[in-house]
C-alpha cells in the first residue's frame, strides 16, 4: 500500500508541495497552537477557505465529493491543516444564507474565512436596526486568522427569549466584525493543536439587522446546490472526511515503521508476523470502507440536485458516522504495532495517532446518531 499499492491518491487532489509544507511545518503549529502563516497562506492562495462559496464570490464551489475529497488529502498532510481546511471551508455555506449584499462583504476578499460556533451561548437583544449580542462560545476553530466570525444566539427582547417556530426559544447566528471579538487563548488539547480552536468572547456588540441569519431556517437566495444541503447531514460528511484521511497516513507510517523494527525478544521484524499484518488489512479495509460509502453517498446527495430524500440523506450521516468510527477503530488496530513511539511529541506517528482521536470527539460525528438514522431507513 505505501509502496505502489495505493488505492488513492492525496496528492494529486492538493499537490505533493502543499503536503510536505503541511508537515514541515506541524510541529511549529502544534507547539504555538495555530497553523504557521505558510500553512494559512497556501490555504488561501488555493481559495480552499472558498471551496463552498460560489463563482461569483470567487469561490471555488466545489460539489460535495470533492469537498469531502479535499479535506481527506488535507488532513493526510496533517491532521490539523486538514481540520483548519474544512471549518475554515465550511463557513462557506452562510454565503447562500446571509443577505446578498452582506454575502459579498463578507465573502468577497480572497482570504475570507469564518470561525465561530454553532452552540447558542450568546444573548441577541433586539434594538432598532438590529440587536446588541453578548457571549462567549467554545472552540472557534481558526480563530486566529477569520475575518469574520459568526455565533448562534438566542434571540431576546426585552431581556426575554423570544418564541421560535420550533417551539423553544428564536435561535439566530450572527456574524461579527473580528475587531467585536475577543479571542481567549484557552486550546491546549491533546490533538489537533494547531486548530487554534480557542474560545471566543463578546462583551457588547451591535450588530445590524441585515448581518443576522438562519442556519436551519428559510430558503437560500442562491441556487447553488450545496446550499440546499441539510446542516446537520452537510455537518456530518465535512467533519467526518477528515477523520480517514488522519487514518490513512498513520496506516502508512505505522507500516513502515514495522518494516524496520525488529519483534520485541524475537528474531524477526514486525512485518514478518502474521498477527501484525493481519492488523494491518483489517486497519486498512476498515477505512477504505468507510471513505467508499461516504463518498459514495455524498453522489447520490448531490445528484438529486439539492432536494435529496430522506433516507438518501440518512445514508449520508450513517456514511459519514460509519467513515469516523472505522478510521477510530484503525487506530486502535495500529496503535499496539506502533509502539511507544506514538507517545512521542516530536513524532508525526503519533501527532497523527492524537490528532484522530481529538478528532473523534466531536459532536458532529457520534454513535448516538444511528439509532434515529435506522428508524428513518425502516420508515414506511
């Protein structure tokens, strides 16, 4: 598989320059917590911030398999290059939600980039023109280098939450000026340091009506076809794509790796037993597996043009749940035949091995999902 037998090809989807960039520069990002300039301006310079975003904001508007595709070689290259590629891309698909007008201002300038949080821990009190909002919410990954940031709020008046449609309290996101923001130097996990995913915080800020917008609510202006993606499912298959792509290339370095080291107490080297390569097929086909059917249903996602059915999209999170869970349980299989060189700070092994399972703790990619995921499948 590492020598000729590869059943993909990373880098002919970003370019072998920007992988050895990526990886050459890791070790500064994860000891500074935040992605090198190097590292953020080859983003920009690709416009892979703007794979979302359409044409006529000078994005790349990619279809959603070649997103996926993307973030998966991005995240071969390194773990956190591959996860700041993706949040920072999907920030991309307010450009169909927002105003037109507020789109273009915000989504206009080639190095465009949003970070922010989709948890409502915000406040947005109504006021003429628009709303005051203050809040702080978790874990904006790239914060360092958005230009925008947005947050979802609960909106209020009178100091009262108002009444959604839904039932519960009105839920809208707002998008700040960087300068409204304060960045709180609070990352310092295990894996994906270089995310920068750091708290963000606002005291106090005005922002104007037409700068407000709807995640889960309403029609998109635009016509494009991701922006008519469900969130949750378009959550899921962004978050996930990372994940194999991580795997993948602790596969490689953990195979290569037991072509040189010799059996604990034993003659031959690792690569000579069965047990270890018979972990090692079982690694590699679970991911394969697991990328295929994500892949897979992120086509059939996009060739029902925008209105895909229910159970197409049920097939998209548990293709997107399936790929996280295979490339976690890879890890697993690996991490014996790895050693106690993936403890190793300085070690891409186990930069890779860590940034998987921080990975692996997000919420958009969790077990919780199949159940609800089957029932719609068995639905009449």
């Amino acid at each position: 598989y590492t020598r000729g037998m590869r059943w993909w090809e990373p880098e002919a989807v970003i370019g072998r320059e920007v992988a050895e960039l990526a990886r050459a520069e890791a070790a500064e990002a994860e000891a500074r917590s935040a992605l090198t300039p190097a590292q953020v301006a080859a983003i920009v310079e690709r416009g892979w911030f703007k794979a979302w975003v359409p044409r006529e904001f000078g994005g790349l508007e990619l279809d959603l398999e070649s997103g996926l595709r993307l973030f998966e070689a991005a995240g071969w290259a390194d773990g956190s290059f591959g996860w700041s590629v993706m949040i920072g891309a999907g920030g991309g698909v307010f450009a169909g939600l927002m105003q037109e007008a507020t789109a273009h201002a915000v989504f206009d300038p080639k190095e465009a980039v949003i970070a922010g949080s989709g948890n409502p821990r915000g406040t947005a009190e109504r006021v003429p023109g628009g709303f005051r909002v203050r809040g702080r919410w978790q874990w904006a990954s790239g914060a360092p280098w958005a230009t925008t940031f947005t947050a979802n709020c609960v909106v209020t008046e009178g100091g009262q939450p108002v009444p959604g449609a839904n039932g519960g309290p009105l839920i809208r996101a707002m998008a700040f000026e960087p300068a409204q923001v304060r960045t709180l130097s609070t990352w310092d996990a295990n894996g994906m340091r270089g995310t920068a995913s750091h708290d963000i915080e606002v005291a106090d800020a005005f922002v104007a009506e037409e700068r407000m917008f709807s995640v889960f609510e309403g029609e998109p202006w635009h016509p494009g076809t991701v922006f008519r993606v469900p969130f949750v499912e378009f959550a899921e298959a962004t978050t996930a794509a990372v994940l194999p792509g991580i795997a993948l290339r602790l596969f490689e370095l953990v195979a290569d790796s037991a072509r040189e080291r010799g059996e604990y107490g034993g003659p031959r080297l690792l690569a000579e037993r069965d047990d270890v390569r018979a972990r090692l097929a079982d690694a590699l086909v679970g991911i394969e597996a697991g990328r295929t059917l994500l892949f897979d249903a992120a086509r059939q996602t996009w060739a029902e043009a925008g209105r895909p059915a229910a159970a197409t999209l049920a097939r998209l999170s548990l293709g997107a749940n399936f790929a996280a869970a295979s490339a976690l349980r890879a890890a697993g299989l690996l991490a014996p035949i790895g050693g106690m060189g993936l403890n190793q700070r300085a070690s891409e092994a186990g930069r890779a091995w860590r940034d998987l399972l921080t990975a692996g703790q997000h919420g958009a990619i969790r077990p919780t999902v199949l159940a609800p995921r089957g029932a719609e499948l068995l639905a009449d």
